[in-house]
C-alpha cells in the first residue's frame, strides 16, 4: 500500500485546512472509516455478525464503568454519512457545520440494539418484497446517533447492562441466523428502487456495531480538531501496517462502515478522495 499519498494528503491538509474545525472534522471521519475498513471481516455475512459481535461485546459489558451522562464524540459525521451512503455521492466540500454522532453509555446500547432490530424487520421485508412484490413499509421509528434522548444521560446499574445484555445478544442472534438461513439469491437480489441487496446490509450492520460499541474505549484521545485529526491519522497508519493483506484468502473481504466491499487500496484511495473534495472548498 502507498502510504506516501497519505502523507502526502495529510500534509495538504495541514497546510490549506489550518484551524478550519469543520475541514479536520470531515478528514478525520474519513480516516477513521478508512482504519475500520482495512480490517479484514468474514466474507459470509452470517459470520461477520457473529464475530463483530464476539469482538464487540466486551467493550459492552464495560460500559457501567462510563460517566453516563458524558456525551463522547465519535469521529464520524452526518456529513460523512451522506457522502458514503447516497447513490450518487456529490463531493464533500466544506458545509455549514458538522452533523456530531455522540455516544453515552446507554445510548451505545440502544444504537446497538435498535439498528440490529431495524435490519431484523427489513430482512422480512426485502424478501416479501422480493418473493411477492409487497413494497416496504418503512420503520424509522428509532434515533440516530446524531440525536441523544433524556434516557441516554441515565445511570446504568449493573442489573440494567445485563438487562440490555441479554436483548442486545438475542437480537444479533436472530439476526445472525436469518442470515444464514438466505440464499445467495436471496442475499444478492437488488430491489427495484435500486437500494442496497442484503448482503451489503448484513455486512452493513456488522461494521456499524463496532462503531457503536467500542466508542467510548476507542474514542479519540485529543478534543481538538487538529489533535483529532492527527490521532486518526496516526490510527490509519497503524492499522495498514499491522494489518497485513491476506492475498487470495477468499474467505475474507475489506467492508466500509455502509457495507461497500473493496481492497485495501479501495478504501485508502476513497479517503484520499475525501481529502481531496474538502481541500477543494478550502480558500
């Protein structure tokens, strides 16, 4: 991997970007989701679940030992999210402002179990659409990560994590056996509209459950957003050093945050990208 244009682009970014908070916010998330993606996942959805599961769990069952009512940034962005997620992405130049996702204690578990719960029902969904043509009836009832609830700021007492322990494993369970109860037809169809196929999605939750449940552990350490910036540049570093591509492995694949599959150089190069669009706006 050419970590020289990641230098390279870092040094840009430094250079034209300054102390332009809402330019470092963006590059960093970029980062960021470029570090998650190098590492390699399950090529089978069913077991990506399990394993983003085994991986993730731990860092669950420490989360009484969070201040509940301290709200942690994660590095991604609202902004970041529409630019990975939009079917025809528009650059990401420099908005009025950054969308935060923010996490506590309680509202890593309700992410966690919400989304989990969302993909269960559209599983469902997706194949009644695609066995009988009954178009989805959307569910969005639950909160994003960008919105925090009066009960996401509660005290977590032990009773009540393994209370959310339990309904968050049963979850990811169900989820995981549904998906391996599908077809390779039934994972690969693309609906009509031209939405995601199942498997993307499958892959999709097991990727979001590590942002989620490890975001108070692995939150980045500096508050500022040239420190952020650094660390997360620092993190991709890490992360392509250690990670060593595992050649013709066929059983493993490299999956962004929204279940897009590609190689390493993928995932880097979109990250470029980014930097690049932002520095665009840059005057």
């Amino acid at each position: 991997m050419n970590t020289g244009a990641l230098d390279t682009s870092k040094d840009r970014v430094l250079k034209l970007a300054g102390d332009d908070a809402v330019v470092l916010a963006h590059a960093t998330a970029a980062r960021m989701v470029a570090a998650w993606a190098l590492d390699p996942a399950p090529l089978d959805p069913a077991r990506h679940l399990e394993a983003a599961h085994v991986r993730t769990r731990p860092h669950l069952e420490r989360l009484g030992a969070h201040d509940p009512a301290r709200e942690i940034y994660s590095p991604m962005t609202n902004e970041m999210y529409a630019r990975l997620t939009d079917a025809r992405p528009a650059p990401l130049t420099r908005p009025a402002g950054v969308g935060r996702y923010t996490y506590t204690p309680r509202k890593v578990l309700r992410r966690v179990l919400d989304h989990s719960l969302d993909h269960l029902n559209q599983i469902d969904q997706w194949l009644a659409w695609q066995r009988h043509g009954v178009v989805p009836t959307p569910t969005d009832g639950w909160a994003p990560s960008t919105v925090t609830l009066p009960d996401d700021m509660l005290p977590l007492a032990p009773a009540a994590l393994d209370a959310w322990l339990w309904r968050v494993d049963q979850t990811v369970r169900l989820v995981a056996q549904r998906a391996a109860g599908l077809s390779q037809a039934e994972l690969d169809w693309t609906p009509p509209d031209g939405g995601w196929p199942l498997r993307r999605v499958l892959h999709h939750l097991a990727s979001c459950e590590r942002l989620y449940g490890s975001s108070l552990e692995e939150a980045l350490r500096h508050e500022d957003p040239l420190g952020r910036y650094e660390e997360a540049c620092g993190r991709l570093d890490a992360v392509a050093r250690e990670t060593a591509p595992r050649g013709d492995d066929a059983a493993v694949i490299y999956t962004g945050l929204y279940g897009a599959v590609g190689t390493r150089e993928d995932h880097v190069g979109l990250a470029l990208a980014i930097e690049s669009e932002l520095l665009a706006g840059v005057r």
